[in-house]
C-alpha cells in the first residue's frame, strides 16, 4: 500500500473527526494527524481556510487531493485503501452501508447534536422530552438494523459502523440510557475489539464530561 502522507485534520472531542479517523484506523491506513483546536478556533486560521474553505474538521489532505465530510473521507479512504468488505463494490452491499451512513448523518447524529450542541454552547441545561424522545427513536431503528446481523450493514464491519460508533459513544458518554436496546449493547461489546476503538472513546469521554458538566444533575 503506498500511502506517502495522507493528513487528517483532526479533533478528537468531534464526532465526525473520530468517525474519520476510527474508519482509518480499521481500513489499516496510516494517516499523520493535525490537529485543529476547535475550542482555540483554529479552523479560523487562514493556513486552514486555503485547505478547506468550509473550514470543518475532518478534512482529509491525500498527497494533494482535499476532501471533506466525514462518511465521505472514510468512504474514500475504504475505496482506495481498503479491502472490499469495508465498502463492498457489489451494488446492492453498497447501498445497505449508504443507507446506514445516510441514516446516521441525517437522523442519528443530528439528533445528537440538536441535545449536545447548546448545552455545550447555549447555555442549556436540561434535555428536553421531546429531544429525548426523537433520539431513541433514530436508537430504535439502530437496534432493528442490528436485529439478526452482527454488523450494521451485515455480516462484516464497514464504515457504516465506524461512522454510528462515533456518533453513538458521544452521546453514551453523556451517559445515556441504552437499557432497552439489546442489540445495540451487543454490537458495542463486538466493537470494543476494533482498531482505533479505544482511541476514539477517549474523544468521546472528552465531549462527554464538556456536556455533562454543563447539565443540570
Ligand atoms: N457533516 C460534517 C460535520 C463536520 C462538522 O460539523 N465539524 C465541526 C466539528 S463537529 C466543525 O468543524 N466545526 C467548526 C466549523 O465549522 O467552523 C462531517 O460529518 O464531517
């Protein structure tokens, strides 16, 4: 595999950026790490800006080639990097894993931001039933994907479940209740063996204790 340098522009309290960097991780791709400090507002920096111009982490730097989004950088790096049960080539494989990703970018991960976001940085202190109630919705549709398969997509890890780890540990390390999601806590179990888990829990753990602090006990 020739890699030269490939530079991920990187934040680990994010769960986008350890989405991208977790789907590296298990692709086995080497990539040099940049950090980028949200909380100093260095995305801001004009060094940064003439790389990306949305100025959002991940952003990905292969050799030249800059790409942005987090499913889209692990989606690039599987296609390019990485073996084909990743991000299977057959159309059909494909499209469930799309549908995942789709599925954690539009229902799960917002859901988790709208709850996280201004608590973070609004001053808000309580969560919401309402908010509440949308996120173990999207946590129930999680748990049916997983229903009779051990994957989110199937029978293998793919960068479907590299993205929802990211999501899923930001918002369990708030310290939310997945009592009633078996299959959800089983997939989790299988997960903690995966390269680079350990890795992103430790951004999780970060983002976790900057929200709970902020929340009412
Ligand atoms: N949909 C994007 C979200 C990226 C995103 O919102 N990144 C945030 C951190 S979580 C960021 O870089 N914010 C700084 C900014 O936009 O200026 C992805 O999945 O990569």
């Amino acid at each position: 595999m020739s890699t030269s340098t490939i530079k991920l522009y990187h934040f680990s309290v994010s769960s986008p950026s350890r989405g991208a960097l977790l789907a590296a991780r298990v692709i086995g791709v080497p990539v040099e790490i940049v950090i980028i400090d949200l909380m100093k507002k260095e995305q801001l920096n004009e060094s940064f800006i003439k790389i990306n111009p949305q100025h959002c982490i991940p952003t990905l730097d292969d050799n030249g080639f800059v790409i942005w989004e987090s499913r889209a950088i692990a989606c690039y790096l599987a296609d390019k990097y990485g073996k084909d049960a990743i991000y299977p080539k057959d159309l059909q494989r494909r499209a469930v894993v799309n549908q995942r990703l789709y599925f954690d970018s539009s229902f799960l991960y917002p859901r988790i931001r709208a709850i996280c976001y201004p608590i973070i940085f609004e001053g808000v202190t309580e969560i919401k039933d309402k908010l509440k109630d949308e996120l173990n919705n999207s946590l129930d549709f999680l748990n049916q994907f997983l229903d009779g398969n051990k994957w989110v997509a199937g029978d293998h890890v793919t960068v479907a479940d590299t993205a929802i780890i990211a999501s899923l540990t930001s918002i369990l390390e708030v310290g939310w209740d997945i009592s009633n999601f078996s299959n959800i806590q089983r997939w989790l179990k299988d997960c903690a063996s995966l390269p680079g888990y350990e890795e992103n829990l430790e951004g999780a753990k970060s983002f976790g204790s900057i929200v709970k602090k902020n929340l009412k006990q």
